[in-house]
C-alpha cells in the first residue's frame, strides 16, 4: 500500500471515524449534564429568537469593545473568510465533499482559491506569532494552543506545496495533505479546534440567558 | 538476419537508411535523458551490437502487451529492433509448439546462460500453480528456472510488473508479480495495460548500448519514461490551472476540451510517458481522445475504486459506518455525562446526610 | 433633609474590627481540595460544561476587564480566573475526563490558595467580559463557581466570612438587626415619614439593606416617601428586611438560600403583589433572576427594582414630580447586576429625563458599562483596596469624558466605591442615588 493510497483510504476513513465519534461524543456528554429549569419569570418570552440572535451578534463585538481588540477582530475575520474559501470553494475539495455530501457546489478558479490559502496561511502564523508573544496570550496559552494552530497549519501548507506541484512528487504531497488533515480531523474533537462546533450551543445558550433578562447578548 | 550479422548491417539490408537510423538513436537519447554526445555513443553501441538473445514468457496474461508491441504501427525502427534481437522463445508469436517449443527455449537458456534477456508478461498465479500451465510446467516453476539463468529480467505490462487485473480484488488466483517471485536479479517493470511500444524497445536499446540496465524508480520502472506523471505533462494543465472542468462527457467543457479531472482523470498520480511519446506514432492518448487516465501503470489501478472517482473523492468508506462512529460517540457521550451527574448527586446526598 | 449616617471613616473602622475579629480558617489541605472539589461538582452543570469546552484562549475577555486594563496584569486575564475550574471540570466531569486526566494537573491546596487574590481581589463579577467574549461564554458565572470551590475550602477574605457568619446566625449585618430599623424607621416618623414596619398584609413589601442604614439613611427615607406619595400599600419587615445577600457574594451556598428563604417565606406570609428591591445591584440578581430557581417553586409575586418601579409609577402618572428647568446634567453609572445582569437600563435614563435633567453617557454605558470597581461586596475587602482604586481611574475618567455636574447610580455598593475613589483621588463631582435623587424632585 503506497502512502496515497493509505492516506485516501483507511487513514481517511479511521480520520472520520474518530473525528465524528469524538465531536459527538464531546457535545453531547457536554449538554447532557443538562442545568435546572430556570423558574424566573422571564422579561421576555421568545428565547428562541433571542438565541439564534447571539450567533449572529457574537460575530460583531459591541462598539465600546472595537478600539481594544481591533486587531484581533480584523485577523480574526480573515483568517476565517480566507480559511472558508479556500477549504469550500476548490475544486477538488468539493469533488470530496460531494463524495460525502452527495451534492456540490460551483467553485472559484484556483488563482483565487491560491491567494486565500496563501492569506489564511499567512494570518496563522501572524497569528502564532502573537500567540508567543502578546502577554496575555502567551501565559493563558498551552499546549493545545499551539497544536491545534500547527495541524490546521500544516494541511495549509501541504495544500499549497501540492497544488503548485513543488517540493516532491505530486503523489506525495497529495499524501501528505490529506494525512495532515486527517491529523487535524483526529485532534480535533480532543482540543479547541472544537469550538468551531461550539459556537452554536454556547452562543445559543448565552442568547437565551441574556434574553431572557431582557439584555441582548 | 544471420546470428553473426550486426544490427546495423541488419537494418542497413532491411533499407533503413543511415539519417533514419540516427534519427531514431537521437530520440532514444533524449527519452532516456542522456546528453546529446551520447547519440554518437548509441549509435555506435546499436550498429556494432550482436544480437542479443530474449526468451519471452508469457504468463496469465491477455496478449495486449504482445499485440501493442506487435501491431502498433507499421514497420519502424522500434519494430525492426525486435526483428533485430533473437527471440529464441515466444509462447504466443513462434511457429513451433508443444515439446519442440520447450526444448528450443531449454536450448537457449543453455546456450546464452547468464547473458540472456527474459521477458516476462502476465502475472503468477500462486494460490494453485496448476492455475496456469505451459506443457505441464506451472508458471512459477518455469519462472523461477528461466530467471536464474538470466542477465536481467523485463516485467512487462501491469500483471508481470505489479500483478495486474489478475491480481485485482479477490484475485482468486493467487496473482503475484515478476518481482514478488524472483530475487537477486535486475527486474525491469515496463508498466501500462499496456505499456508504450517505443518504452520496450527504449530499454532494449539502453541494454544494447551500454550493457546495463537503465536508471530505475521506486517502483522498479526506467525513470526516464515514468519519471514525470501525465498531470504535469498534460496539454490540457492550463484548464486544470484556471478551474475549467468538463462536468459530463458530453458538456460544453467536454467539448471545448477542458480538464477531465472532475470525470476522474487520474493523471496527477500516473506516471508514465502517454502524455509525452503518445500512442499509435504519436496520434493521440486517452485524455486528448476525451478520456480520463485510469492509472493503468500503478500497482492496484484496478483496486482504487471508480475510474470516475475523482482522486479527491477519497475513499472514505460508508454514510452507514459514519453514522455508526456518530451513534458511538453519542452513547459514549450520554453515558459519561450519566455517570458525571450520578457522582455528583451522590456527593450532594453526602452533604445533606 | 439629612439623616444622621456613619461617616465613610468610621464605616471602614467598623470593617478593621470585623477584620480583627477573625482568626484564619484552619483546614489540611487534604480536606480544602476535597471540599473545593465537591462545591465545584455541585455547581458544576449542562450550561458550564459548554461554556468551559467552547473557551477559544483568544484572551479577549482581558481587554473588557477593568483590573487587567488598569494593571496590564496578564493574570487578571478572566479566562485565568477561572482556569482552576476548567481543570477540575476536564479532570472530573468532562466527556473526556480520560483523555484529560492524562495531562491535565490536579488542584492543589497551593493553587486554591492563589486563585484567592484573583477571584476575590481581582475580579468584582462585573461580568463586562461575558459581553466581550465572541463564544458568548459566561465567564463571570464561572470565576463565581470558582468563589464557590475556595469559600468551601476556607480561603475567603476574613470580612466576608465574619459577615456571612453574623447573616447566618444572627440574621444582621454590621450588627444592622430588627432593633436599628425599628430605630431609624421611628427618626423617620419623626421627620413625618411614614414607614409602615411589620404591617401583616400588604401589597408591596420593600427591602433595605444594612448599608443604607448605616451609611445612606436619606436612601430607605427616600424609597419611603416614593411610595408614600404613590400611594402604595406597603411594608418593610424588620425580620427580613435584608436585601444584601453574603452568601451569594462570598460563595456560600447554605447561607444564600437561607437569606433568600427568609425574604421568600415572609413575603408569602404578607400576602404580597410586589417585592419592591432597594438601590443593590445584586440583590436584583439573587431575587428577580436566582430566588425562584434556588427555591425550586415559581414565585407567585412580582419582584421589581426601584428604578423599575419609579419608571413605571411615572408612566401611570400616579408619581408628581417637579421637572428641573436649569439644564442639570447627570450622568448614570450602570450598576452591572441591574443592567447587563439584569437588563434594567433604560427606566433609569427615562426617570432621569422625566425629572427634566440632561442624561449624559460615559463612553462605555449600558451593558457595557465599566464597573465601579468594587462590585460583589469588594467594598468591605481590605487586600483589594489599592487595585480598586486603579479600577477607579477608568471610570473616573469615563466620567470626566461625559462631563455631567452629578454621577446618579442605581447601587449602594456602586456608590460606596465611588465615593471611596472620589475621596482618595480628590474627585470633586458629586455621587448620589436614583431614589434620592427622585425624591428630592417629588411634588408634595
């Protein structure tokens, strides 16, 4: 069995497996601790719509935060635009996609698609930079920290080096992008990359509660 | 052709003319990737060379090989190299057969021990050899004698080079390579299904001209001719580069002759020459026909699912099994936050008590 | 009007002697982890479990805190505050506690003893970063379960446990009982306002706080006077008057029900529409928001603030107030538990702006607002004392960018710690109440 066929077979198939048994098995042994019914009378009803509001309000700090956190706003929103372009609009990504999915969808040309990846790589490291530099990022950060920012890095760059057919043999590459993203898939439900599936229940929950005080979260 | 006669006298008798003979020595240089001042050095090696003899074996196998080689255009120098060797032993194309055949080849390998050429296509069955007999000799047996008399051995097509079709999920039986079988000997693997004529007669010319075996990959293949994959080579690259793909094979894109990759080309992970040599003298190959490569020189092209799979489609096994990974986690999940609130109400009921 | 008040100076003598009073819990350390751990299990649930999961280590929480901003102390970081928890929680409760385990430290005795200064000191519960946070997690919730675990293990700053000992046992606070009311209610019907004490049945029932006997006696006079000339049927009890709640502040689960059970079950016994809640931020978050939950009974009274109560009685024109024609300017200092805890922020401006005065924002307001400093009872803690007067320099100058002649808030806790920082940085602009600020403008 060559690498290639290792890395889009059994090693893609144990990468799913485990990513998809891990992420359900973190959310749901997360939300089943369950909480006490909150017996307050509630200033407003629709808890709802206040927590569907939050996952939309949480992508844009209050105003009285913008000046303090600029740069991190900023990189944070290329760094997730650039990453969400290049990984769903390439079109060999969506021919994977569509394998699973069943269904696709129109892609970008891949100069595009190439100025992305290269802008998303570019804005993780700017961002691992300041991870071991800023005072507070560097003393919250562990290791996890680091790792999740390197395995989402490396398929960048093994994605990059494969599709410009430099640094080896197109095989190898292409074996090596995969199996880096399968590392990432398999660190993912165990450290933060998680949260790329939290977001919804912990925005969500965090709308109902100020909802329900009749604040806007 | 006289056994004492040399290729170039041979060729010069047959009307091949000087100017056509280097032309075709220049372009076997080049395949090879050696420097312009060896063409003199084929030259002279090929003109003086004697003709050396080749046993060809051909095991489970279906004959394309021999018919592309055989067949693939009209007279030309590559055909008439084969002309120019001495086949003493070829199961499909000799007169003789039977007992007479057996005794020729025996005969050979007598006479030319340790200095003869052994072809070999088709694969080996070794689940049962009486799989596969020639006069009540199984394969293995046969190959097994044949190579260990040999200088070198040339594994070509896909079955003698990598196991092939035959070796192909289930392989009832038992299909293994040239290579599996014989150790301690040059193997050659001219891989395809087939493999490119002018490929065969390229490494017969590089053994003619310097007495070794040529460069070689990982996969035991000439690097001159499999060095490169057909991606890189492709006419159609540019469509791949701006994101123009044929959807269907009868699409605007299709028609326009845009990139095959989304209709499972596998290109990007072939190597072998089509992209560059062609087929048929040089008219055409699968992907400028409209058709995507299959891979057919790599080991297991048959076992890598669809030909109309696009490489990136993965195999990535079933909807059923993620759901079964999904159902997993969900029990593990529910069972350990379970187990977390039972600690829990336990340490409270402590604290009351 | 002026009623006799402790001075600020001798406020905080009072608090030396309960600080001397008290000797250091003594406790093995076996024993504190054990009980850290179990109060951490109990707060423990559905909603922390995804919060302490989804936590990006972004560190942005740090720029919303105002003791990281003042200090530019990177282990003021919120998400370090309750870094403690998230180790039990991945040790112990997670899914994943297996995995976890394998590298996660457990908690030592050591590390609860140095998560004090960060979780009581250094951190009022203002909750302005869970607004900041783009995962919409709840930090401030979390540091709270943190106080939980350390009170639980003893390491609690001596006032807050001298004073949740005397609420627990003595059901006062600064010796404030039955018998300082009754005192202070009767100077008041001296002054001709009437305070109807232990009245049997009544529709409303007002709360005070020992604070504002002690320090702003004028506060309860003026929430009385409100009333009175809204014409309302209400009571204060002189046994279950006590708004503030210590065991929520300190961490202290048994004396927090209990404080709430004694307002709960008086405020049945009274046969009451409404539970009308003094100028206290957190008194707001325990009864409107905590009370019914921790009581596990739907409660069948409404439970509304003061600035909710004046903004309504305004708007049924039952309240006469006389409209200030000379342009005064007020600025309104967001109390946290009554705005971005409570979501009662904009009766207040409207109170404000009925009584004719120009409503001046700071810049950061509302559910943003800057914390006063000294929120969750940090007032009475001695070993914050200086960092909450670097925390006052934010909103100071917050208040200065308005530039309103007066600062009105809607908390006794918020204006205590004002008026501290004011004095010690020699702040001229003068600090007051909503109440009395109303009741001064009432038309008799």
């Amino acid at each position: 069995m060559t690498l290639l066929e290792f890395a889009s077979g059994p090693g893609l198939q144990w990468a799913l497996w485990i990513f998809v048994f891990g992420v359900v098995w973190r959310l749901i042994g997360a939300l089943f601790l369950l909480a006490r019914k909150d017996l307050s009378k509630p200033r407003r009803h629709n808890s709802v719509a206040a927590g569907l509001g939050a996952i939309w309000s949480r992508s844009t700090p209050a105003h009285a935060f913008e000046k303090r956190i600029l740069f991190q706003h900023v990189t944070g929103y290329a760094w997730h635009f650039a990453l969400f372009i290049s990984v769903l609009f390439f079109a060999p990504h969506i021919l994977f996609f569509e394998s699973v999915l069943g269904f696709g969808w129109p892609h970008l040309p891949n100069t595009i698609v190439m100025v992305t990846a290269i802008i998303a790589t570019a804005v993780l490291i700017t961002l691992l930079i300041r991870r071991a530099t800023h005072p507070v990022q560097r003393f919250i950060s562990n290791a996890d920290d680091y790792i999740s920012i390197v395995v989402v890095l490396i398929p960048l760059v093994t994605g990059i080096l494969a599709f410009a057919h430099v640094g080896g043999r197109y095989e190898t590459l292409l074996a090596l992008h995969l199996l880096s993203v399968e590392v990432m898939l398999i660190w993912f439900p165990f450290g933060k990359l998680m949260h790329a599936i939290m977001t919804m229940p912990a925005r969500y929950q965090a709308g109902t509660a100020f909802g329900r005080r009749g604040v806007k979260a | 052709m006289r056994k004492d006669q040399t290729l170039g006298e041979y060729l010069q008798s047959q009307g091949v003319s000087r100017r056509g003979f280097l032309k075709f020595c220049s372009a076997t240089a080049s395949l090879m990737a050696l420097p312009p001042s060896a063409v003199a050095q084929v030259a002279e090696a090929l003109a003086t060379a004697r003709r050396p003899s080749v046993i060809w074996l051909s095991f489970q196998e279906c004959t394309g090989c021999t018919e592309s080689l055989t067949r693939s255009h009209a007279p030309t120098v590559e055909s008439l190299i084969f002309d120019a060797i001495s086949l003493d032993y070829h199961h499909t194309l000799q007169a003789a057969s039977g007992h007479g055949a057996e005794a020729a080849r025996e005969a050979a390998m007598e006479e030319n021990e340790g200095e003869y050429i052994l072809v070999v296509d088709g694969s080996i069955p070794v689940g049962n050899k009486a799989y596969s007999t020639i006069a009540g000799i199984s394969n293995y047996d046969m190959l097994v004698e044949a190579a260990s008399k040999a200088f070198a051995i040339v594994a070509v097509g896909t079955c003698a080079a990598f196991g092939g079709i035959p070796h192909a999920n289930p392989n009832p039986t038992g299909a293994v390579s040239v290579s599996d079988i014989v150790t301690g000997k040059p193997i050659i693997n001219v891989s395809g299904c087939p493999p490119i004529p002018v490929v065969i007669t390229g490494v017969l010319a590089h053994f003619l001209t310097f007495g070794t075996i040529p460069e070689l990959d990982a996969q035991g293949r000439p690097a001159a001719f499999f060095g490169q994959n057909i991606h890189d080579r492709c006419y159609r690259r540019p469509f791949y580069e701006r994101g123009q793909f044929a959807e269907t094979f009868d699409d605007e894109g299709a028609r326009k002759g845009w990139c095959l990759y989304k209709l499972g080309c596998k290109g990007p992970t072939t190597y072998n020459a089509c992209a560059t040599l062609k087929w048929n003298a040089g008219t055409s190959f699968p992907i400028q026909s409209g058709h995507g490569c299959i891979g057919c020189s790599e080991p297991n092209f048959w076992d890598k699912g669809s030909f109309y799979n696009p490489i990136s489609a993965g195999m990535w096994g079933s909807r059923d099994a993620l759901l079964g990974a999904a159902a997993a986690g969900a029990a593990l999940g529910v069972g350990s936050a379970i187990a977390a609130r039972a600690r829990k109400k336990k340490a409270q009921a402590a604290e009351e008590a | 009007m002026s009623n006799e008040a402790m001075s600020l100076q001798d406020f905080r003598g009072l608090l030396e002697k309960l600080r001397a009073g008290i000797a250091p819990r003594e406790m093995s350390d076996e024993e504190r982890v054990r009980r850290a751990k179990k109060a951490f299990m109990q707060k423990l649930n559905g909603h922390r479990a995804v919060d302490l999961d989804s936590c990006l280590q972004c560190g942005m929480c740090a720029e919303a805190c105002h003791f990281y901003e003042a200090t530019q102390n990177e282990t003021y970081a919120p998400v370090y505050k309750f870094r403690l928890l998230r180790r039990f929680y991945r040790r112990e409760m997670s899914p994943m506690r297996w995995f976890y385990r394998v590298f996660t430290p457990d908690i030592t005795a050591e590390d609860l003893q140095n998560w004090q200064h960060l979780v009581y000191d250094a951190c009022t519960g203002c909750g302005r970063c869970d607004m900041i946070c783009p995962m919409g997690i709840k930090i401030s919730a979390s540091i709270r379960v943190v106080r939980h675990g350390l009170a639980a293990a003893g390491f609690v700053p001596p006032e807050m446990r001298v004073l949740r000992n005397e609420q627990r046992d003595q059901n006062t606070l600064f010796g404030v009982g039955a018998e300082q009311l009754k005192a202070l209610a009767a100077r008041l019907g001296e002054q001709g306002i009437d305070v109807p004490l232990d009245r049997e049945q009544a529709d409303v029932m007002l709360l005070t706080t020992a604070v504002e006997v002690l320090l702003f006696p004028d506060a309860l006079a003026a929430n009385a006077r409100i009333l009175n000339s809204a014409g309302a049927d209400w009571t204060i009890q002189s046994d279950a008057f006590e708004a503030t709640n210590i065991g929520i502040i300190s961490g202290d689960d048994p004396t927090m029900k209990l404080a709430i059970r004694r307002i709960v079950d008086k405020a049945k016994a009274c046969g009451i529409k409404t539970l009308l809640l003094p100028e206290s931020g957190h008194a707001y978050q325990t009864m409107r928001w905590e009370a019914a939950t921790e009581m596990n009974e739907s409660l069948s009274f409404e439970i509304v603030s003061m600035p909710e109560f004046i903004a309504s009685e305004i708007k049924a024109n039952r309240l006469n107030l006389k409209r200030q024609s000379n342009g005064a300017s007020v600025t309104y200092h967001d109390p946290c538990r009554l705005s971005r805890k409570g979501g009662v922020t904009q009766q207040p401006r409207d109170v404000l702006e009925a009584l004719g005065m120009e409503v001046r924002e700071t810049p950061s307001n509302r559910r943003e607002n800057y914390c006063c400093g000294s929120g969750c009872g940090e007032f009475v803690m001695q070993s914050s004392a200086n960092l909450r007067q670097k925390a006052f320099e934010i909103k100071k100058g917050e208040f200065e960018e308005a530039g309103a002649d007066t600062v009105v808030t809607g908390c006794a806790n918020c204006r205590i710690n004002l008026l501290i920082g004011a004095e010690k940085s020699g702040w001229q602009t003068p600090v007051t109440s909503l109440v009395e600020t109303v009741a001064a403008n009432l038309a008799d």
